[in-house]
C-alpha cells in the first residue's frame, strides 16, 4: 500500500499508477506536488494509455525539467539571469568555472527541486566535498547526475509568480509570492502578495513570468521563480516549476480562484478557463507543518500521532488526524496552515493565533519554531531572507530523553477508568502509592501525569529549569552525575541531565513526577500508556532514546514523610473470593494458600505478576463445560490485584491485565496494597494475609466469597472494590446473558455515587464501585434490589448487529506466542505445542481441515468481550 510503501515502490512506480487508475475507471491523472508530476516519461505513457495528464505537455516539462535547459529558455525570452554555468563535465572544470563565477556558489542537480540536490559552496574545498555527494543525490533522485553552478546570494529572498497557460500562447499571472522563510533551501511559509518589493521589479517579475511560459505555450499551472536581492533591488531567474505548487493556496486566497479546478477543466478541453484574474484582494499566508524536530537539524521524525487539533477560522490543507501512523517513506510535511486578512499585518497575526491553537503530539513538529518565526521583527518588517530560519530558535520547554531505560512509560493517576465493558483495562502507575505522593510533594494534583520506570530508569535533559521528584524503589538519581535524594523535589537547572539508574535490589518501579506534570493529549480520558493497545502515553508506547516530553515547571515543594517501604520479603492483604473454597479450592488449598512463601516468576509484567509455589488439590476434576483443567470457569470479569489461577500457577493481575477470562480467583489483594505489585521482582518473596475489606485480620475461610444468594443469583467479593454478580448455573445459555445486560443497563441508568467500570461477562456481571463513596455492602443491597426487579427473560430484549471480521488461520504469531510459553511458563499444557491441533483432538475432529471448515463455516454470536490475557487476545464466542 502506498501509506506505508517507500516511494519507489508506490508513487514512483509508473506502472502501478497507471493500473489504479485503470483499475478505478479513471480518465484522468492530476499529478500533484511530486513524485512523477514533472516526469516527461509518465505524461507520455499517461497519453498513450488513453489517460490524460492534467499539467503541462511532456515537452515543456524535459524543457523547463532540466536547469540548463531552463536557463537556456529563460535566456532567448529575456529573463535576467544569475552569473552561472551549463552542465559540468567534471569536478576540475567545476572548479574553474567556480573561480569565474565567484564564490559563493551554489551547486546544483539539473533536475532537483523542493531543496533536494543543491548545496551552498563557499571554498574549492567545499565544491570538492560536495561534488560526489550532490550528483549522488541527483542520480537517485532525478535519474539524472547533471549537475551546474550558479551564483549564490547571500540573504536573498526566494519570490515566485504563479502562472497559467491554456496551451496556445496565451498566459496568465496571478500577482507575486515570497517563499524566502526556508531551511535547508526548502520552504516553511510562504505569502503573497510578496512584501516589500519595489513597484518596477514586481512588474519586471510578472512580465518575465509571462514572457517565458507564452514563448513555449505554456499549459496548465505553473511557477516561475526568482531570487532576489534586496540590497540592490534585482532578480534573477531561479527555476520553473511545471506543476502546482505546495503554497498556492495563499495566491487562491487573494484571487478567490480555485487552481485545481482551473487544472481540470482546462484538461478536459475549456480553454476560455484562462482568464485574467483580476486584482488581488488582502493578504495570505501560510506555514507548513513538518514532522521533524528543528533542535535536531529538523531531523524528521515518525511515529504515532496521539493528538492532532487545527482550528476553524483559517484554511488547513493536510492529510493527519488523531491516530495516524507518520512513517519515514515520504516527506515530512503533515499540513498547511493558511490564514487570509485584510493586509499582511492582519493575516500574520491570525495565522499566529491559529498556530497558538493548534496541537500535534507523538512526535516533534516544527510548530515552535514557525511560531518563534512569526514574532521575529526581520518577517514582521520584510527584512527576512533564506537564511533567517537558521538564526531563529524554538523557545518551548523541551524535556529530551537523552535513554529511554528498560521499560519507561507516561502513566496519570487513577488511570482510564469505564472502560473494561468494552476490553480496556485501567492502566496508570502499576505502584499508585510511589507515584501520588511524589505529585504530592511537588504540589501538583495527585493524578497529573508522570513517569513509569522498570528496571533502568532513563535519562532526561531539561532545556528550561524544571522541578521534579523521584519516587519507588530505593535507586541512584543523579543530576548532571551528582547526586540528588529521592521523595524530596529538586530542580533541574536548564541543560542538566536528570538519571534515574535501576533500583539497588529491592524494589522494581521508580517514578518521575515534574512540577506542573507532563503535557500529553488524554485518550479516552487518560494520558496512561497502554503499550499492548498501543495508545495512551506518548505515542502509545515506552520512550525511546530521540523522544521529547512537553511540560514541567518551577516550583517549591515538600519533602514526602510518609515514605513506603522496599524489601525483597512481601506481605500482601487478600480478601476473600471471588472464586474460593469449598466451590472450586478445598479448604486445605486455601490454608497452603496463605501459608506458602511464595516466589516471584521471571516472567512478569504489568499485565500479571506470576507466582510459584504449591500446587493446588482442587475442590473439582475439571472446569465442565468451561474446560479440562479444575482452574477453567465458564467466565469471569477481573478486579486488577485478583489472584489468577491459570492452571495450578496463580497469577496476580496487574493494571494492563484481562478485563474477562477464564479462571478461577480465590482471594484478591486489597485496594489499598495493590502499590506492592509494582514493586514486585523476580525472586522475591509474597506472603498472602486474610484480611476483611476494611484490612482487619481474619480466618483464611469465612464464606467462599460469597456475600448473598437470592434463587439462582449468586452476589460474590472480589476485593473490597468490586462486586461480581453471576446468573444461573456455569454454562452457555443466551437468557443468563441476557439478564446480565439488563441488570448492567439498570446499574447504569440508577448512577449510584462511586460506581465506575460494569463489566458484563456471559453469566456475570462485576461493579466497580469506590468504597469510599459506595461501600460495598450498601453496592450489594442496591444491586440485590436490582436483580429482584428485572422482567421476566422472555420479555427482555438487547440491541444486536450483524459484524463482518476477517479471519486468520494458524497465524505465524500463534505460533511464536506458543512457543514462549512454552519456553517460559510450561511446556506441558494441553494446548502446546500446537494449539489447532488441541482443537482437533477435543472436539474429536478426523483432521485439521475439519477445524477449518468448521472455524470459516460458522456464524459467532459474541457474548464476551475481553482485552487481554497475559499478552494473549480473549474473546468469547459462541457458534
């Protein structure tokens, strides 16, 4: 596909424009602003595939497409022209013809353009170092190693006039325009009318202009461009070039014409398109957009777009939205803004309002720096030139991540709450306690966002002085590499660098927390990273070394007294349920259960924290209906902390964990000792403690988790924060997941203070309620209430739809999520090491085709919804 194919794979390939054109009918093909908008060779093949090429004809694009041959028609028309040369046989004849000139120079592909092939000499040892690397560049980029010298003005202004032909001699000129604000000789605002120029060389270009193109009849847009010299108020002829240009629509602005629309009918033959336009009216301008990053030589940048705002009011031509994928395969330009007034000051100063409104984050642009630009005295008062960028600097704060560490993510506290009905899970600082009380002490409100650090924490440089402090586990911090406490807020001076090294063994999570905190664009109402979603955070992902933050201040703060404390020995308070003894564990499991010195597994994440230890005895043979192994239930929504047996390990859920899954939880850590989950590393050692939801000490075996029956309406304790509501019997039966949607929807519509995230399972339901605001005693005599009021089953009816979803068969990455399960958990389930294969045998399928069959042949009527389970997709189908 051509969003994410290099260019000579996609819009270079002339075959493969021609057959999507074909392919879609098309009878015409309007080149655009580059790749093959200028080649002679393509217009060609465009006629003789009966397809017309809206632009010039192929002779006038060989005759101004090449610079020498350009400079050679300019010259018979009378256009003035830059002291230079022809084509250069050599670097020796180069040199000579160099010293003629006059250094400068600038060196030239004959068949660049946008900037590219073209560097400024200013010494025969520049113009030899240049050589090799410019027809380098022209070769592969133009086909075509020709290369000339023409001399280079120092802070000239690059001014254009917009031209347009019907193919019979007759021209048109729509006004002047100044593209001189450029780095790396390629455009980053433009305006026209061009300002400051005197009377007799704004008519000297738009005759030059004119004169040129009608003596080759020119067709269809065009520009005709000129630099030019302030100081001695001349112009010489730069380049032609034959296709619409990227800043026409400043010229559509004062003209109020519509150059594309003029591109096309004149192609389809309406040569009476060709009209004088008239006088201009007000001023325009515009500024591009680019994904690079101006501190860095504008080096572009790519990678996920997280927020893309524009404002109303101006024009904005650009092909980004929130969600957008920038790759590296083709120009960085992401968008034009374009702001019309009455007169120059008045259009600069709403393009610079729009610019203050407008937001792009995940990757760095040059936003800043236009902005910076704009309030440069030398744009306000026409006295820019070429070089003027180059002098102008971005003055945003900017918080550089010199290494990202291990695993370093952008996390805001209580996370992305309401969402788990539809399968995404919480996110938010894996240790909350570590991460509030740092915003604490900083003075910041105890959700704004900060940094997550695992193992190896990063290292940060701070463009303007910014406090921070670093919280979690016990590790070496140091500013500039001298050391500086953690819990304690210290400021950065501008230009340190901050390192948070890995924490000294105890312990696995540090937290950064800034003054002020992070600016990132909230997703589904949080700035958490969801690195398995891919969203969240910046860029959906951990940093890596190149990344910039936004954010950060000044401030006084307070050293934190209440300080957590880190060892490798850890005492967890469970309560009982959902899912306990005597139903699914016997009560001799439960007893192991608590007493056991359990060992951290080394495969663990923020989706779970995997636990060994006793194997369980197990209250049933097997899971019935929901499975062969006694840890298998039909379903069950998830509370983050819950104890997860899959098969006989058990497995703390984390923030990033599954919403909805198929097993068993015996007890679930308490709300307020879920912060010892992020802190937990390979080796060390947890001990459970019964305690009640209010944290008291009690018997390992009180009720099984079950807070109240009412007829088949089982009420169950999943932590002190959750309450999971189960219908019927387990097993698959429409009218129980019915009744579980009435029940979500009845929760919903009673908006009872506290309650946040309904996740509905197939037979169960879990409210998610703050037992600050709703206690959960008060939840379950609400919801009981509830329950009892439902209609009858056969009287409920729930929206449906029909989706249509593509399938894929025995993927590549099955097969790989396998194999490191099997390498890094357990060899020995029934699934491995094949898991279509498990299939077949189960059902008593003949063969793997009949798994095929059966799979691509069925209708699914979906009654589950789950996120993830432990880096694997959950999902509950039903044939």
């Amino acid at each position: 596909p051509g969003w994410i194919a290099p260019a000579k794979e996609s819009y270079l390939d002339a075959d493969l424009v021609l057959k999507a054109a074909k392919d879609t009918g098309a009878g015409a093909i309007h080149p655009g602003y580059g790749f093959l908008s200028e080649d002679a060779a393509f217009a060609r093949r465009c006629a003789d595939a009966g397809i017309v090429f809206v632009g010039p004809t192929p002779e006038q694009l060989e005759l101004f497409g090449a610079k020498h041959t350009a400079r050679a028609a300019a010259e018979a028309a009378g256009v003035p022209l830059a002291p230079g040369t022809g084509l250069l046989p050599d670097l020796p004849g180069a040199l000579e013809r160099a010293a003629a000139v006059g250094y400068p120079v600038m060196l030239k592909a004959t068949g660049g353009g946008g900037g590219i092939g073209m560097s400024a000499c200013r010494s025969p040892e520049e113009l030899t170092d240049a050589w090799e690397r410019v027809q380098r560049v022209a070769a592969a980029s133009f086909s075509s190693a020709g290369v000339f010298l023409e001399r280079l003005v120092e802070h000239a202004r690059h001014v254009e006039v917009q031209v347009f032909g019907d193919g019979e001699g007759r021209v048109v000129t729509f006004g002047d325009r100044d593209c001189s604000l450029q780095r790396r000789n390629q455009k980053v605002l433009e305006e026209a009318p061009a300002p400051g120029l005197p009377d007799h060389v704004r008519r000297q270009l738009a005759a030059s202009a004119r004169d040129l193109c009608a003596s080759v009849g020119y067709r269809s847009a065009g520009t005709v461009e000129f630099v030019y010299d302030a100081a001695r108020e001349e112009a010489w002829f730069l380049e032609v070039n034959t296709r619409l240009q990227v800043e026409h629509p400043v010229t559509e602005e004062i003209y109020g014409v519509d150059l594309v629309a003029w591109m096309l009918r004149l192609a389809r033959g309406e040569r009476d398109v060709v009209r004088d336009p008239g006088p201009a009216r007000g001023h325009a301008v515009e500024a591009r957009l680019y994904a690079e990053d101006p501190s860095r030589d504008h080096r572009p940048g790519a990678g996920l777009l997280t927020r893309v705002e524009f404002p109303g009011g101006v024009r904005v031509d650009g092909w980004v939205e929130t969600g957008t994928e920038v790759t590296t395969s083709y120009d960085p330009m992401l968008a034009k803004v374009i702001a019309h007034g009455a007169d120059r000051a008045d259009a600069l100063r709403r393009l610079d309002e729009a610019l203050a409104r407008t937001r792009v984050d995940g990757i760095e642009t040059n936003l800043g720096l236009v902005r910076a630009a704009l309030a440069d005295p030398r744009l306000s008062t026409a006295t820019h030139s070429t070089a003027t960028l180059a002098e102008v600097h971005d003055p945003t704060p900017r918080i550089e991540v010199v290494a990202g560490g291990t695993l370093t993510t952008v996390q805001d506290w209580p996370g992305r709450t309401g969402h788990w009905q539809v399968g995404v899970p919480p996110s938010g600082p894996m240790d909350d306690r570590s991460f509030r009380l740092g915003n604490r002490a900083l003075g910041n409100p105890e959700g704004s966002p900060g940094l997550e650090c695992t193992l190896q924490g990063p290292s940060l440089r701070f463009t303007h002085p910014t406090t921070v402090c670093v919280t979690g586990a016990p590790a070496p911090v140091t500013v500039d590499g001298t050391p500086v406490p953690q819990w304690e807020p210290v400021t950065v001076p501008a230009g340190a660098v901050l390192e948070v090294g890995a924490p000294d063994g105890h312990g696995l999570r540090t937290y950064v927390l800034f003054a002020g905190g992070l600016d990132v664009p909230s997703f589904l109402g949080s700035a958490s990273t969801f690195t398995l979603g891919r969203f969240g955070g910046h860029g959906g992902r951990a940093l890596r070394t190149g990344d910039v933050l936004h954010g950060g201040e000044v401030t006084e703060g307070t050293p934190v007294t209440d300080r957590p404390s880190f060892g490798s020995v850890w005492h967890l308070g469970a309560v009982e349920g959902p899912h306990a003894a005597p139903e699914f564990f016997t009560e001799d499991d439960i007893h192991d259960f608590y007493a056991a010195e359990w060992k951290v597994h080394f495969n663990s994440a923020r989706t779970g924290v995997r636990l060994v230890g006793p194997k369980p005895r197990w209250a049933r043979t097997d899971g019935g209906e929901a499975g062969l192994h006694p840890s298998n239930i039909h379903d069950t929504p998830y509370s983050v902390g819950a104890v997860d047996y899959t098969g006989d390990m058990p497995v703390l859920l984390g923030p990033d964990g599954p919403s909805l899954g198929g097993f068993v939880c015996p007890a679930t850590v308490l709300s307020s000792e879920r912060w010892k989950l992020g802190q937990l590393r390979p080796g060390d050692t947890v001990r459970f403690t019964p305690v009640d939801v209010h944290g008291t000490a009690r018997p390992a075996i009180v009720d099984g988790g079950i807070l109240a029956r009412d007829g088949d309406v089982t009420f169950r304790r999943s932590g002190d924060d959750n309450l999971l509501v189960e219908f019927g019997p387990m097993q698959l039966d429409l009218a129980l997941r019915m009744r579980v949607h009435a029940l979500m929807e009845a929760v919903g519509a009673a908006a009872l203070p506290g309650v946040g995230d309904l996740t509905p399972g197939i037979r169960s339901l879990q409210i998610r309620t703050d037992p600050a605001l709703l206690p959960q005693h008060e939840l379950l005599a609400a919801v009981r209430r509830m329950a009892r009021a439902l209609p009858p089953t056969d009287e409920l009816v729930v929206p449906s739809r029909t989706v249509h979803l593509p399938l894929s068969w025995d993927d590549p990455a099955t097969r790989e999520a396998i194999a490191r399960y099997m390498a890094g958990v357990r060899e020995d389930a029934p699934w491995c090491p094949w898991n279509i294969e498990f299939i077949r045998r189960v059902n008593g399928l003949a063969s793997v085709a009949d798994v095929y069959d059966t799979v691509f042949e069925a209708e699914y009527l979906v009654l589950g919804l789950g996120d993830v389970y432990l880096g694997a997709p959950v999902a509950t189908p039903l044939d």
